[in-house]
C-alpha cells in the first residue's frame, strides 16, 4: 500500500473518530435545547449537530491533506494531527462550559477575559486531549496496516456530509418560511452559520408573503419561552386613558448633526415644539442594529435569537392587546436591511412587505409611502387608537429626486466624497419635506394634541470626514455613524433640550411605562430607560453585522470576530490599549441575560 493512500485512509477513519468525540462532548449544547416543535425541532437538531460537528472534526485533517500528498511522512503529518485535533477538542469542550454558564461562545474577547483557574483547567483539558487523540491516532494507523480494510470509514463519512448538506438545506427552506421551529436552533452551536434563504426567493421557489402569512398563523401557536426568558417577568400595565396615537418617523442613516434648518427645516421647527435630544445614539452602525435596538430596548447582538423565533418586542406586543390599528409603511422592503418582518413585526398579520411606486428611484418609494400614510388615515376607525410607522430611504441611497436643488454648493472638481455628501444632504432635505406634509396632514386632521410623534433614524452616515478612511455606514462604531437626532412632540409635555446621552434602548421603556403604565422595572424587558428619567448611560452595547462595539465617552472598545481593538474619543487607535475587562464582564452580562 502507498504512503499516500494509507496516510488518507487514517485520516479518515481518525477524523471519524473525533467526530464522535466532539459529539460526546457536544451533547451539553442539546442539553439546553427545548425546540419549539418537538418532532420537527429534534429532527433538525440531529441533523445539524452530527453534520456541524463532523465537518468541526474534519476540518484538522483538510488542513493537512496538503502536507499527506507532498510530504507523506507519517511520523510528521499524525503529530501535527493529533496536536490539532487536540486544540480542537479541548476548544470544544471549554465552550461547552462557557455556554452551559452564561448561554454564549467563546470568542477572541471572551478568550482574552479567562481567569487563570479558566486557563489551568484549559492546559488540563487540552493534556487530556492529547492522550485521547494520541491512543486514537495510533490504533486507527495500526487498523490501516492491512490493505483488505473495509470501506464501511467512508460510506459513514459520506452519510455525515449528508447530514450537513441536508440541515443547510432544510435551514435555507425554514428561513424563506418563517419556520422556528427550525430556525431556533443556530445560535447553540459554535461557529455554526448555516445557509440563509436568499437563493430560494429570488429562484422564485418560495412566494415570501404566502410563506410569511403561513409563518405568522404557526407562530401564534408557539409558546414564547423557548430559549429566550423574555420579558424577564409579565408586564404588569394600566394604560392610561384615553390612549395617545403613536407616530413613528424614522429617517435612514440621517445623522445628528443633519438636524439644522438649512438641511431639515420641518424637523427644527418641530424641535420647537418638542422635546429634542442633543446626544441620542443608536443601538448600531446599520439598519438592522439599529432599527431592531429602536423596537427592543436590548443589544442588537440579539438579533440572530429573536429573528429564528420570530418573537416581537413587547412594545408592539402592547400596541395590538391595547387595539391599536397599525399603519405600517416602509420605503425599502422590509425584509432587507432591516429585517422587520423578522423582528419588530413577525407577528403583525398582512404585512406589506414592499412598496410599489409609479415614481422613480428610493425618492419616489418615500412619496408612494406618503401618500398611502395620507389614504390609510382616510379609512382607519377613529374609534380607535393608531401606532403609525413611516420609514424613509432616500437619504440612505443618495436619491432625491431628478432635478431637485441642492442645499449645499459642489465646487468643481470636488471629490467623491463631497459629491456623494451633497447628494445625501439634499435627499434629506427632501425627505423632511415629506416630514412636513405628514405634520401638516396631522394638523389639518386635528390629530397632533392626541399623537406622540417621534422621528429620529436607524444609523448615521459618514465622508471619510475625519480622514480615518471610513465611509457610509456600517464601517465604524464612530460619533458620525452612531449618533442619531431624536424628537418626540409628547402631548402634555413643555418643549425641552436633553443634552446627557440616551440611545435607542431607552424609547421602547418610555412607550411601556409613559403611554401603556406599565409597572416593571425597564431592566425586565430592555437594557435602557425611560427617555424622562433623566438617567445617562455610562456605555453602551453597539452592533454591526459581524461585529460589535462597547462605546463610553472617552474610547470605544470594537469587537471583531477575529480580535478587537480600542479607539479614543476621535476614534483613532490606541496603542497598547488596556482591555476594560469590567465593561466586558458587564456587557457580555447584558447580551446573554434575556437567553434561557
């Protein structure tokens, strides 16, 4: 028999081998599973965990096939085997008792936080690892050393590269579906990232708003309390009579500093008469973090939890058990960036999930949604109380309309960069002008002394302004892109200026104990508070969509997947940084305590 051929048939049946070590220890994961459908639920759980964990246990010996064809050297290529597969499994088995612990994986920054009993048991680990492996390594290559072996190594080999080609598949299906029951199962495995839905939508295998109306009448039927304990306890609420109407205005990627009447005229003049918010963050640098840190109240590092189960905040929980119509209206479909049919609104029936505008460009989806605002308030029952939710998205794309003047001079010969700040200025000019005719609709219906109007946005927008190299949105965790204007016109409230810091986290609390009366602490339901309890926060959880950031007033702590860095006020690096293991403790505390 060749070197090669042997040396591949070990590799094999030794990465099989680990493949059942990994699903021993692994089994702690399932131990904290509750699926919400139980046959449905476990089936997929099978599935996935046998295919995840073997290709975890396959992916040592790929990394070696190289080295097993050039050097076909046994007694170089089973040490460097073993010793991987080692790290592997003692890796493993550590995040097993992480997550047990604190229901999250190890990570470049939770590594960084072991204490250094963590890192004693870790050698322990990985020394008993390696004896394991060792023995392993060496009795598999003794049952290679006959040529007449069986082939029953592979054909298990191929069955396990089914199953990870089958949970894949069933993922990417139950994700266009809406399914949770399958869907909840991603986040108790590490490193799992299993195929999203996008390619059977645009094949056009899936109709997405047959299959969301099927979603939300099988989700009416699940039970809330799988794998998430949220809310903390029931809401306790007296809704104070008679009920305020709800405005929700939100700009995309307006940031704070657009707020001026030469760029938003309507919005400072509301400002006025309103209460204005001169240091308001969002909950992150991109349409998702931040719109889902807006409806929820708690870091968007959430988001992958409460998308698999569809479960809503329970501010829109309130708006329908109070009998509240809702007129929703978004300019870009909902399922995108922001992901609102997942999230904020996964349980509203009949859902538009898309505007469709006889006008041209992003410009012309914010008139059409104006407009239906205008019909939709024809017809509402005004018997009844409204939370209406109007989401603009011009500004994001840089489209105003054709030939609409803008508001800043481009000198000739300017950069990109100018260009492309000059167009968005303008598209937000032009999107406060649609803000004036929504206010000025109000008005005329006498609707403003009984609405709470809110505007702010999901993100900011950034021009490379500081010469760091950062552009758009969704590329730092900086003052451009993560501050945001806030204003609320609260009825019964005098105008005021709040300079101390409030974010995104605090306007879901303000709706559940200002407008519905409810009893529980915010802490119960969201990580920030009320927006008039006059509390600031000392930091503050931001989420991209890879990464996050713990942002305090004097730096800013930026968390990638493969390691993280520390940036001062002006948001340049800071060398040698000390890692604020404190925050870090806190912060992992937060994202993780809403989890069962």
């Amino acid at each position: 028999m060749g070197a090669r051929n042997r040396l591949l048939r070990w590799a094999n049946g030794f990465a099989l081998a680990n493949a059942a070590l990994l699903a021993a220890v692994g089994l702690r994961y399932l131990w904290y599973y509750t699926p919400v459908a139980p046959w449905v639920g476990w089936t997929y759980a099978g599935l996935a965990f046998a295919g995840h964990l073997s290709a975890l246990a396959y992916i040592p010996l790929l990394l070696l096939v190289p080295l097993m064809l050039l050097i076909p050297w046994p007694r170089l290529v089973l040490p460097l085997a073993v010793f991987l597969a080692s790290v592997l499994l003692s890796f493993l088995l550590l995040d097993s008792i992480v997550f047990a612990e604190n229901r999250y994986h190890l990570g470049i920054l939770t590594f960084s936080m072991l204490a250094p009993a963590t890192w004693a048991f870790l050698a322990l680990y990985f020394l008993l690892a390696l004896a394991i492996e060792a023995m392993a390594a060496s009795w598999i290559w003794r049952r290679t050393a006959s040529p007449r072996g069986r082939r029953l190594g592979w054909y298990v080999a191929l069955g396990l590269g089914g199953c990870l080609l089958a949970s894949n598949l069933i993922h990417a299906w139950a994700e266009a579906n809406y399914y949770a029951p399958v869907t909840a199962f991603t986040r108790y495995l590490p490193l799992y990232r299993p195929r999203t839905d996008s390619g059977l939508v645009r094949l056009g295998l899936v109709n997405r708003t047959h299959a969301r109306e099927q979603g939300v009448a099988s989700a009416l039927g699940w039970s809330n309390d799988r794998g998430l304990n949220y809310p903390l306890a029931p809401l306790t609420c007296q809704p104070r009579p008679p009920l305020l109407n709800v405005l929700l205005v939100v700009i995309d990627a307006m940031r704070a500093d657009a707020l001026t009447p030469a760029i938003a005229p309507r919005m400072a003049e509301l400002a006025e008469d309103a209460i204005r918010f001169d240091a308001h963050y969002s909950g992150g640098n991109s349409s998702r973090a931040g719109m889902f840190s807006l409806f929820y109240g708690v870091p968007a590092t959430y988001w992958d939890a409460f998308s698999s189960l569809t479960q809503p905040p329970v501010i829109m929980d309130l708006f329908q058990k109070n009998g509240y119509q809702l007129g929703l209206f978004a300019s870009a479909p909902v399922y995108r960036a922001a992901a609102l049919d997942r999230t904020a609104f996964a349980r509203v029936p009949n859902l538009r999930l898309q505007t469709k505008s006889p006008y041209p460009g992003s410009s012309g989806w914010d008139r059409t949604v104006t407009e239906e605002w205008f019909g939709w308030l024809d017809h509402r029952d005004p018997a009844r109380p409204f939370f209406g939710f109007l989401y603009y998205d011009a500004a994001v794309s840089f489209e105003p309309p054709d030939n609409y003047p803008s508001v800043v001079p481009v000198p000739p010969g300017a950069s990109t960069q100018v260009r492309r700040n000059a167009r968005y200025l303008t598209a937000v000019h032009y999107v406060d002008s649609l803000l004036g005719r929504v206010l000025d609709d109000l008005r005329r219906r006498k609707l403003l002394e009984n609405t709470v109007i809110i505007v702010t946005s999901d993100h900011g927008m950034e021009f490379n302004e500081n010469g760091l190299g950062f552009t758009g949105h969704g590329t730092a965790f900086d003052e451009l892109q993560m501050r945001t204007p806030l204003v609320i016109r609260w009825p019964g409230r005098p105008p005021a200026r709040i300079t101390h810091r409030t974010s995104h986290n605090d306007l879901a609390p303000t709706l559940v104990t200002e407008l519905f009366g409810c009893a529980n602490p915010p802490s119960d339901y969201a990580s920030g508070h009320s927006l008039f309890s006059g509390v600031a926060w000392d930091w503050l959880i931001g989420a991209g969509y890879e990464d996050f950031a713990l942002i305090e007033a004097d730096r800013v702590t930026v968390v990638f997947p493969s390691g993280y860095e520390i940036r001062d006020k002006s948001y340049r690096l800071v060398p040698h940084p000390a890692l604020p293991r404190d925050l870090v403790r806190s912060a992992m505390h937060e994202m993780s305590r809403f989890y069962r």
